[in-house]
C-alpha cells in the first residue's frame, strides 16, 4: 500500500519546516499542506536568495512538483495572492502544480479584525497570536459558520459573504474598539478572489487518494508545532487546528492507515514566539546569544522568539503523540560557540522529578533539571557526515537518541538547502 510521509514540528514552531520539506521534495511527486494558515512562515534559502512561504507549500520550488493546499488549511485570499505575485516575480511557473482543495476554509476580512479584538480584550493575558484570523475562522469552520474556497463558485457566495459579515459585526461589539478599515480591507479581499480563481480547485481528498492508487508518491506538510496543537499544546496558549500527525487524516482526507515515516523536527535548543509557558526558557543572556546566533525573529510577524534549551519531556511528549519515526535536528550550528550546552531531561514540581508533562503548564511551577554538554568551539561548515561531526557534537546527538528513543537521520548545519547531513 502506497504511504503519505509527513514533516511536522515537534516543539512550537519554526523548527526549519520549510527547508526541510524544500530538500526533500525532489523525492516526491506531491506536497501537501495539512492545516494552518498565514500564521506559518517557512523560510527557504537557496541560489543567495531567501523566499518565505505562509500558505504556497514548500515544495513550490521544485520543478513538476505538484502542490496541495488541503481541506485543513485556512487560507486568505489576500495573503495568498501577495504570495503568488512574488513566486511570479522569482519567475516560478506554478499555475498548473499548485492545487487548493474546495473544502479549505476562507479568512474574511472580518475574521482578522475578530482575532484582532480578542487579543485586545485579553489583554495582558492575551495569545500573542499573528491576528491572521486564524482563531475565528476555525472556530467558525466547527461553529458551522465557515466559508469554503470552493463556495467561491457558487452563485450564492455574495449572500453567504454578507451574511457571515453582519453576525461578525454583531459580535465585534462585545469586545473593545479596535481600528480596522473595513471597506478598504473587502475591497482587496474581493479583488483577490480573482486570483483565486485562476488556480485550480480539486476536491482534495479524491485527488490524494487518486494520486496514492497511481503510485504517486506524496509528502505532508505541517505548520506550526505539536506544543501548539489544538488538543495537546499548551492550551490556551496554542493554535487552532490539529498540527499533529492526526491531523494530516482530516487535513487532508486520508486513512491512518496511509500513514508512512514521520519526521519530527526540532532544533537544538527551544524557541517560542508569543505568549504561554516554555519551561527551559533562558531569559537571560544565555537565551541573547541563542536569538542572536540563530537570527530568531518571526518569519511572519518579525517578533524576536523566546529562546531556551532543548526541552527531552516535551519532545518525548510529541514524539509520543506523533508516532516519530525519524528526528530531524536544525540548527545545530548555532551552537558551534557555546562552551556549554545544555538540555532538560526532567521536569521537577510537586517535590518530585517527573518525565511526563503535567495537565496544564500554565499552573505548575515547572523547574526543568539540565544535564550538561561540552560544547564543541568550531564551525560545521566542512561536514558533510556523521562521521565528520566534532566528537562533543556527536555525543550530544547520541546521549539525545538514547532519550528520545529516535533516531536523528538528518542534521541540519545551516539555513542553505545543501546544508544537510542525511545519516
Ligand atoms: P519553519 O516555520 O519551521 O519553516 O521555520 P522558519 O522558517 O520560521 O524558521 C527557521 C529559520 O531558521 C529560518 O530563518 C531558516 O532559514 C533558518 N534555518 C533553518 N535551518 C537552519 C539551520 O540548520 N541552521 C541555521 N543557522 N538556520 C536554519
Ligand atoms: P510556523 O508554521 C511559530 C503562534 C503564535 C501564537 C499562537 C497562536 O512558521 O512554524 P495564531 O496566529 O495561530 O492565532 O497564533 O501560535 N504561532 C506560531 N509560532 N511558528 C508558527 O508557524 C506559528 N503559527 C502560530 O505566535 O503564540
Ligand atoms: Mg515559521
């Protein structure tokens, strides 16, 4: 039986997603994105350029290769079409190979001023979300509210429109006043639909499952990561959808049973961006020279992200819920300099030592207790094996094997394409 594999992030997101999935696409006919929105920003580097993709799958660069927006995904139309005009500016030919399932949900305009007034009227207790709307056009996708992309078709999607908008326009009024420029916001809403409609639409679950029969072979793409899961993240601290591996079944229609290898990555050490728990947190200068060496600013918002250590219960703890089979590490060589590394092997709290996370982060005083490493004082630009690796590196490495119970088989050196050691 022909399998789907899947890339996902094993801790709060931007683990490297983007790159990963750009490297591996050439051994796959498709590229699926699961679920998520614009709040994604996947980076990729090759040829001198960046490029960074919010909604376009990762594997839009690689020529032939056909590209799925799936039924999970919560896309803006105007996001989308600022997007295409810049793969169109880096002359990628992508109007036959990008896809977009008719069941995937729409962001309105007045989903964005929605999320926009909830984290207001939060207040300091507020998500830190990117307020792409992501929050309200799920909840009005389960709420049974939702507009779908394949709704642009029907002649009745005016009405559908309008009437969507009045009960959001009732609702904003129970929260504080926020600026939004309504009208000239529909305006650009409506004019990109234009370029919606100039993709091809599938019904995306019969067009996997087509493409599975015909030996095609098909690689998933997740957004966000496993602590940010709807269910299993830290709540309320998360997103809005299913990140986890039981999310590409309903984000993309498929059988669990369809499910192949599922590489999990994380980085070396822990970032965070927006508000919520992170026990290994190093808000210190320990956590500066993390963000520094590793340029940890936001791909979609630009924020400077919480950096720490890596965290092992949180990632057995997605690894469990993920049915890991291989571990990716990225940017490993942002560690090159420290003279110490380190990484949490426990949690201690309620005068105990734990391995497994509590019910909610957000309530128990969580002291991670690190175990430390030698750091190893040299670039990786040179390695191109395992083998090659600096002895202190390939301990690290190891010792984190032991206690995940994964294999690493890829290392990540750098943010470029070619910089990846596949074991
Ligand atoms: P994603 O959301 O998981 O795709 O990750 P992002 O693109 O938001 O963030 C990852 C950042 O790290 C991007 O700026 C990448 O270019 C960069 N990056 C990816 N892998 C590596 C690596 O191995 N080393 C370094 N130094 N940077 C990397
Ligand atoms: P990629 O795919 C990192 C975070 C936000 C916020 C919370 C909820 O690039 O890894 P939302 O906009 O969904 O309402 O925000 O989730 N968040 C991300 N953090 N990487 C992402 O995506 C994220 N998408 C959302 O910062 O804390
Ligand atoms: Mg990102």
């Amino acid at each position: 039986m022909h399998k789907i594999d899947v890339i996902l992030g094993l801790q709060w997101g931007d683990e490297g997603k983007g790159k990963i999935v750009d490297y591996l696409a050439n051994g796959y006919d498709i590229v699926a994105r699961f679920q998520g929105g614009p709040n994604a920003g996947h980076t990729l580097k090759f040829g001198g350029n960046k490029y960074v993709l919010h909604t376009v799958p990762s594997g839009i660069f690689r020529e032939n290769l056909i590209n799925l927006i799936g039924n999970g995904v919560v896309l803006d139309p105007v996001v989308f079409q600022r997007e295409l005009r810049s793969l169109e500016q880096s002359d990628v030919q992508f109007h036959s190979r990008l896809l977009i399932s008719r069941k995937a949900h729409l962001i309105l305009p007045t989903h964005r001023w929605l999320d926009a007034a909830s984290e207001a009227h939060k207040g300091k207790l507020k998500i830190g979300s990117t307020l792409k709307g992501i929050g309200p056009t799920y909840m009005d996708k389960t709420g049974r509210n939702g507009l779908r992309v394949g709704d642009v078709e029907l002649s009745v999607f005016r009405e559908q429109y309008e009437s969507l908008k009045t009960k959001h326009m009732e609702l904003l009024k129970i929260y504080p006043a926020v600026p939004f420029d309504l009208q000239a916001e529909e305006k650009a809403w409506f004019e990109s639909l234009d370029t919606l409609r100039s993709l091809p639409f599938v019904d995306g679950e019969y067009y996997i499952n087509d493409a599975l029969a015909a030996g095609k072979k098909i690689l998933a793409e997740g957004a966000q990561g496993s602590m940010l899961d709807i269910d299993f993240g830290t709540y309320p601290f998360v997103t809005s959808s299913n990140t986890v591996t039981a999310g590409v079944c309903t984000g993309l229609g498929i059988a669990p049973q369809r499910v192949g290898r599922v590489i999990g990555i994380t980085k070396a050490y822990c970032t965070r961006v927006g508000g919520g728990p992170f026990p290994t947190e190093q808000d210190n200068e320990t956590g500066d020279q993390l963000r520094r060496e590793g340029q940890e600013f936001g791909s979609t918002t630009g924020r400077p992200r919480r950096c720490g250590w890596i965290d092992l219960p949180q990632l057995r703890y997605t690894i469990m819920l993920n049915g890991v089979t291989d571990i990716c590490m990225t940017k490993i060589d942002v560690l090159n300099f420290f003279t110490e590394i380190k990484a949490a092997t426990h949690y201690r709290f309620g005068g105990r030592e734990h391995l497994n996370l509590p019910f909610d982060l957000c309530h128990v005083d969580i002291e991670p207790v690190f175990k430390s490493y030698r750091g190893w004082n040299a670039s990786l630009d040179s390695a191109t094996t395992f083998e090659s690796l600096p002895d202190e590196t390939r301990t690290y490495l190891h010792d984190l094997e032991k206690y995940l119970g994964v294999p690493v088989k890829m290392i990540s050196t750098g943010p470029e394409r070619e910089k990846l050691i596949v074991c």
